[in-house]
C-alpha cells in the first residue's frame, strides 16, 4: 500500500512525500526507526495525492547526482565500514542506518538506503544487494550471499575489502602503462598540428614574396598545412568519429568483443600485459570467491561474467563445461592457450593438497609482480620512442621551413 506522509525536518519545517509499506504502523516505525518525526501518516488516493508524488519525484531526483559514480574506493570504505560494525555485534538495519547518514557519496547512499528498506520488507542482504547490479556487481552478491550462508558475513566483508584494494591497485598499474604514451601521443599530434596551422604559412607567404620555386619537400608541407586548415580536414575528423563510435558499437556485440580481444591479445607487447593482467584478476577473483565459501561452479560462472577480456571469458566458459561435467579444474585449463603451464601446475597442486584458494593467491601476487615489472619494462621502452619520435616531427617540419633558405642562398651565389 502507499501512504502520504508529512514529517518535521531538524529545522522544524513540514516535508510531505509518498512511501509504500505494509501498514501505516509498519511505515511508522520505519520512520522512526531513523530519527524521523512523523507527524501525519495517511493513505494514497490515485487522484488526491498528485502533489505529494511530484514532490517526492523532485527528492529523488535531487539525491540522484547522474554525474557522480561509485569508485573503488568508496567500495572499499563501505566493506570495511560495514565489516567492522557487524563484528562488533551492531545489527544490520542499524549499521545500515549509520552508514547511510555518513555516506558521503549521493548515489551509493541511496542505494544502501533502498537495500535498509528492503531488509526491513524481509529481503536478505544479497537480494537487496542484487537490486542495485551497477554498484553491487554478480561477485559482491555471489560473496554475500555465501557469507550470510555461512554466517561469516564480517569476514567475507574484509575479504572483499581486501579484494577490492588489490583490484585498485592493479588498475593504476595498467592506467600508468596507457597513461603516458596516450599524453605524449597527444603532445605530438597538438605540436605537429599546431606547426604546420600557425607557423609554416607565415614562412609560406615569406617564400611567396621571395619569388623562388619551393623545394619538393616544403612544397608538400604547404599543402598539406592548406589541407589541414580546409573544410576536407572537418570532414575527416568527422569520419575518424563515426569510426570510433562504429567500432565501440562492435565491441559492444559479443562476437566483436572476442575479435578486438583476439586481436589485442596477440600483439607483441600490449599482449603480454594484458595476458599477465588476465591471470592476475582471474586468480585473485576465482581464489577470493573460493576462501568465502562459494561453489566452485558459482564461482567459475562469477569470474566469467565479471572477466575484462573476453579472450579469458571464453576460456573460462570451456572450463566450467568440464568442470560440471565432472572433471578437474587443471586438466581444461592445461588444454587452454589462455593459462602458462606454471599456473596449471599450482591449480593442480592446490587441488591435490585441498589448498586451491591458497594457491590461487599465490599465483595473484606473483602476476601482480609480474604486471608491475611488464609496465616497467614498456614504460622504460616507450620513452626514448616517444622523444624520438615528438623530435623527428618537429625536426621535419623545422627542415621543410628552412629548405628554401638555402635554395635562395644557393641562388644568390
């Protein structure tokens, strides 16, 4: 049923909205329950309450900031928030309820909010959870619901934490390997336009007036600075557009997805990074999943889904087909192109001795250090390559603006 209720805000002024509850008693409580004063509860009529709803549509919309997102880190602070509250025997309406007041992200407050309203209309936590899938993703849902399962929610919640970080980590790492080619990419491309817009066509009419014929190399300069700066060049930067959003639009389809991913994934360098970064999630996920007490074939489904790569994804799929079909967990992942033969061998391992999450662990950090030495080792690279390419652009165009210097110098003679 929907009510109307009107309350008294800190301030002491009147707000009415509309809710929906059991009871009017049961709203009530609701409401009080976080501090509200309620002053008058009522019910809904279709035609009679028109105002009340749009007020309330204008408070959802102002606590809805479309621009605002939920970072990892506001993950990581809410888990160990919530992790620490729950050990320590608060109850989870009244641990939400603190939460929610001193959350200071606009977007994942409302959601906890809904997830406090829904527990109290008797829903778990992972199914209030699952409600809200682009702040709470299939792995969250999938570790707390094995936690509440279990009744080890607190310490799932500090894995998750944990798991979070290390994620976090992994990411900046392969931000700063795409970081600073993509800022010297654009350097170049800023400098190179830059040159030939506003510098060579004063040295073009300078040429001009000297009467001498310009030699082949700056003659193809001029031209394309006359390119550049006609309306041929708005058009091809409209085509370059459409292109790039054509090609987002394939990668969207799955089986452009797994072409893009083939691709990347076989290029000489880019490729191994994104390999050894591949591993390194799977491991950390799949293994995380596992020590909280999730299925093995939940967990292979979870890591599939939540993949980066669909490569990997792919894989993965392959493996859970054998998997439920009774087999091992090394024996499809020994056959997979995807997985080096020393993480096969410790998958193997962990199953022999019972220690799978373990050694999943083991194999995250070890590929975390290896994903750091790969950035290293391509930043250390790109950067002579970089310099030597952003000098090569403006030394050409340098040579095409003083060519016809020395033809003229070599005329006076």
């Amino acid at each position: 049923m929907e009510f109307v209720y009107k309350i008294k805000d800190e301030q002491g002024r009147l707000k009415e909205a509309i809710a929906s509850a059991e009871s009017s008693s049961v709203l009530k409580a609701r409401l009080q329950a976080r501090g509200i004063d309620v002053v008058e509860i009522r019910e809904s009529t279709a035609a009679g309450d028109m105002q009340a709803r749009w007020k309330n549509l204008q408070t959802n919309v102002l606590q809805v900031d479309l621009f605002e997102r939920v970072t990892i880190k506001d993950m990581v602070v809410f888990s160990r928030q919530f992790a620490a509250m729950i050990s320590s025997g608060v109850a989870m309406l009244r641990t939400l309820t603190i939460i929610v007041d001193q959350c200071p992200n606009r977007k994942l407050k409302r959601s906890l909010d809904d997830i406090r309203q829904s527990i109290e209309a008797g829903l778990s936590l992972s199914d209030a959870m699952s409600r809200h899938p682009q702040i709470f993703d299939k792995l969250y849902v999938s570790m707390i619901k094995a936690g509440e399962t279990g009744g080890i929610l607190a310490d799932v919640l500090k894995r998750l934490a944990d798991f979070l970080e290390s994620k976090s980590k992994l990411n900046q790492k392969v931000r700063a390997a795409m970081v600073y080619p993509l800022v010297v990419l654009v350097v170049s491309v800023g400098v190179f336009w830059g040159m030939l817009t506003f510098i060579l066509p004063i040295f073009e009419g300078l040429f001009r007036n000297i009467g001498s014929e310009l030699p082949a190399y700056t003659q193809f300069l001029v031209s394309l600075s006359q390119y550049m700066r006609s309306i041929w060049a708005f058009l091809f930067m409209i085509i370059l557009a459409v292109s790039g959003w054509l090609l987002k639009r394939y990668y969207a389809t799955p089986p452009g997805r797994l072409h893009i991913d083939t691709i990347l994934y076989g290029l000489p360098l880019a490729g191994d990074l994104i390999s050894k970064v591949a591993i390194a999630r799977f491991s950390r996920t799949f293994g995380t999943l596992l020590r909280a007490g999730v299925p093995m074939l939940t967990a292979l489904d979870v890591v599939k889904d939540t993949a980066d790569n669909a490569v990997v994804a792919n894989s993965i799929g392959k493996i859970y087909t054998d998997v439920r079909q009774g087999g091992s967990l090394s024996k499809p992942m020994a056959k997979s192109s995807v997985f080096p033969t020393m993480v096969t061998q410790m998958v193997a391992v962990g199953e022999e001795t019972g220690r799978l999450d373990e050694m999943l662990s083991k194999v995250a950090d070890f590929y975390d250090m290896e994903v750091e030495n790969a950035v290293e080792a391509l930043t250390s690279l790109l950067e002579p390559v970089m310099v030597v390419g952003i000098g090569g652009i403006v030394g050409s165009i340098v040579i095409g603006m003083y060519l016809p210097i020395f033809t003229v110098i070599n005329q006076l003679r």
